[in-house]
C-alpha cells in the first residue's frame, strides 16, 4: 500500500516528536528521582515508555505502507521546573501540541482521502484525550495534595 510522500514526511515528523515526548519524560522523571519523589518519577517513566510506543505505532504503519521511518535530531529538553505541580502543567501544555499535531496529521489525510490512515489516526486522536485527561487529574491531585506531596507520591507509584 502506497503512500503519499507528503504525509509519509508528516508521520516521520510525528515520529520524531512522540521520541522528544519520551525524552522529555525522562528529563521530568530524573528531576522528580533526584528530589527522592519516586512515585512521580514512576509515572513519568510509564509515560515515557507510552510515548516510545507511540513512535514505534508510527514506524510500523509506515513499513506497512512499503516505506520506512528515518531517525531525526532529538533537541535537548528542559531539565530543571520550580515545583511537581509546574512539571505537570508543563505536561499539559506539551500534550496540547501534540494533540494539535495530531489534528494537523489528520487534515492531511483527509485533505488526500487517505481513508486508510485516516483509520489509523483515530487511536492517536483518542489517545490523546485520554493523556489530556490523565494529566489534568494529576494536576488537580497536586492542588488538593497542598503541602503532603507524599501520599500523592505513593499513589501516583501505583500507575500501571
Ligand atoms: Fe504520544
Ligand atoms: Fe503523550
């Protein structure tokens, strides 16, 4: 199955973006590990590691298609944040652009009547509602913690 170079560049870029979100991730781990918040650190590695998946969602799509993903330069990502609940709002507003990245992968599908990864998409589009979701509890999680972060560390340990 063929596929359009121009959306074929666009998946490749997507690729490369959902690598950065793990990178970040483990930026975001290793800061809250350092302060000895292990549980949010636990998180961000389990989220980390969805992210990985994502990009290798992507590069078995492209295989399908007869074409292959190429590797691109990974910027280096922020690694220091004044407090947990900063990390997490941070983590919003990046999980925001990648659902607008997803939106724009889409219109070009559509644009092209790629039915096919239109269908594909829709886990992404999903997907992302899903993080979106996931982080705004955590968000409030932190408000409502106030000053006792530890219990919500322990909890936050118990994702899976
Ligand atoms: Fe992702
Ligand atoms: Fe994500």
């Amino acid at each position: 199955m063929a596929i359009d170079k121009r959306l074929q560049d666009a998946i490749n870029r997507q690729i490369n973006r959902e690598l950065w979100s793990a990178y970040l991730y483990l930026s975001m781990a290793s800061y809250f590990d350092f302060k000895e918040l292990g549980g949010f650190a636990a998180w961000m590695k389990e989220q980390a590691e969805e992210e990985t998946a994502h990009a290798e969602r992507l590069y078995d799509y492209l295989i399908d298609c007869g074409v292959r993903a190429t590797m691109q330069d990974l910027e280096t990502p922020p690694a220091e944040w004044g407090s947990p609940l900063e990390v997490f709002k941070e983590t919003l507003k990046h999980e925001k652009k990648v659902t607008a990245l997803i939106d724009n992968l889409m219109d070009i599908a559509r644009d092209l009547d790629d039915k096919k990864t239109v269908a594909m998409l829709e886990w992404f589009v999903k997907e992302q509602e899903e993080e979106e979701e996931s982080v705004e509890k955590v968000i409030k999680k932190i408000k409502n913690a106030g000053d006792d972060i530890t219990r919500l560390d322990n909890e936050l340990g118990e994702r899976k």
